[in-house]
C-alpha cells in the first residue's frame, strides 16, 4: 500500500489542532461553535480523542473561508489523508460543517464560493482552484457525524468520543470496516505528490470585497448568540437580532438591555463584554 512520507514544512498552517500519525489516512474535524477565548471542553475532548486514537491531524473549524482554506492547505501537504471524519455541532453563525460537506459534494463556482452553501462568505479565495480541485479528489468520503446547531447530548454520534475513536479507527483498517453506513479502510496514499501552498502571503494582501452589510450582520449574528433571545422588546428594537446588529455597530449597548442583567444571563454578558472590547 502506498504511503509517503510528508514533506519539511507540513503541515503548512498554523491552527487550533494536533498533529499526530503522519501515516494515518484520517483527519479530524471538530466544528466550534463558540468563540476560541471559550472552547467547551467537550469539543477539547472530541478532538483529543481523534488524535489518541491515530488520526493524522485533529483539531477545530470555525469558519466557513479562513478554517476551510488552512484545513485544505493542510490535507493536500500529505497525501497520505484520504478521509475526514466531521463532529461536533454546526455553528449557526458560519455554517462550516455544511460548506464543508458541499465543497466535497457539489465543489465551488467560478467565484471559488461553494455551491449552495447558506454561510454568510462561503468563498475560498486565499487557495488557488487546483489545490480545491485535488483536495476534492484526495479526500475520498467525509464521515458525517455532525449534530444540529445547540445539541448538548453529548451521547450523540457527533459529540461521543467514543464514537469519534471508533470511527478513526475504522479508517485504518485493511479491509473495507462498516460504520455507521460507511464502508471504511486505508486506501493508501493519493498517488500524486504533496502540495504545500502558505497562505500567510496572500492573507496580507488587502482583503477582497465582502457585499456591503455583510462583516456587520457577521458580527451581530455571533452577538446574537449571546444575547437572551426572548425578542421581549424592552429594548425598543423589534428583536434580539436587530438590537445585537446595532450592539455590533456601537449604536446601542449592553445596558440597553435589561434581561442581560438578570443573574441568569451573567455569564453571556461577560462573553458579550469581551466581544465588544
Ligand atoms: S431587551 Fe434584550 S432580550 Fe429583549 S429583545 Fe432586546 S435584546 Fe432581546
């Protein structure tokens, strides 16, 4: 079976993940939904988990462009990675788990934005299209076990590293392994040569237009997630969105809204402080 040793320099991108069997046909790729300053510690240990159990790298995605971007720049350095195995829960902000399931199942337009992707900025400018194009063909099956945005069951496929392990584990094996609808087994390496493409010289080009209105919706939809959610009003704006995108424009503030000073809501605030600093 072929294997090849990675080239010096993988993996190229820097990112919240470890590395470990650089002879694994396997990466692990845990959505986070939260901001990196609170990483639950269950998606810690998802990730954990992939490693301990022979994934080549394993770690955490939380956008739809940037975290997509390195992660391809970082399978195309060893061809020896063939399968991802997606968990965790969907991030309803950037939709990274679904861009990441289309850019596999349908690819990207002529824009380098993947096709039928809801997130905000699905578009993967920073990577050239062959290196899309041969992460596409090198990475043969995305095991899905992601769950809905917000599940906390962490019995659930996705949030089980149990379930993680086993499913690494399947990926190794010689012969064809079910799991969970999956046949699974080490393919051996994609038989072309790595590709190790940085994308530290393009990120400090300017950055390409976004559409007009698009970062500030971003930034109120992350607010959002922090905010009550009750659209009880008391506010004076029509819902808890619509003050969270004036909280993002510096129009209104968090003592604009008197539920965040209910005890129950303490912690939020303290996340939304940070946030706004
Ligand atoms: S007062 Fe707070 S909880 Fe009520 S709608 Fe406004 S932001 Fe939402």
């Amino acid at each position: 079976m072929l294997k090849v040793k990675p080239p010096d320099g993988y993996p190229p991108e820097q990112g919240r993940y470890v590395r470990g069997n650089d002879y694994s046909p396997v990466a692990v790729c845990v959505i986070l939904d939260t901001f990196d300053f609170a990483i639950p510690s269950e998606l810690n240990e998802l990730a954990m988990s992939g490693i301990d159990s022979g994934a080549a790298l394993s770690g955490l995605l939380q956008t739809e462009n940037i975290g997509i971007e390195k992660m391809i720049c970082n399978v195309v350095a060893n061809p020896n990675v063939r399968y991802i195995v997606l968990c965790g829960r969907e991030s309803s902000g950037h939709m990274p788990g679904e861009t990441l399931l289309l850019l596999k199942q349908k690819g990207v337009d002529k824009y380098k934005r993947v096709i039928d992707s809801t997130a905000l900025t699905p578009t993967l400018s920073n990577v050239p299209m062959e290196l899309i194009d041969r992460f596409n063909k090198q990475i043969v099956t995305i095991v899905n076990l992601l769950c809905k945005p917000g599940e906390r069951d962490t019995k659930a496929p996705g949030l089980n590293p149990t379930v993680i392990a086993e499913a690494v584990k399947a990926c190794y094996q010689e012969e064809a392994t079910p799991f969970m609808g999956y046949q699974l087994y080490d393919i051996g390496a994609y038989p072309e040569p790595a590709i190790l493409h940085q994308m530290v010289a393009v990120l400090q080009q300017p950055k390409q237009s976004v559409e007009p209105g698009k970062d500030k919706m971003s930034t109120g939809l992350m607010l959002h997630k922090f905010l009550p959610q009750s659209d009880c009003q008391k506010c004076g704006k029509r819902n808890c969105l619509a003050f969270a995108i004036d909280l993002g424009k510096g129009k209104l503030h968090l003592e604009d809204c008197p539920v965040l000073d209910q005890p129950d809501f303490a912690e939020n605030r303290k996340v939304l402080a940070k946030l706004l600093e």
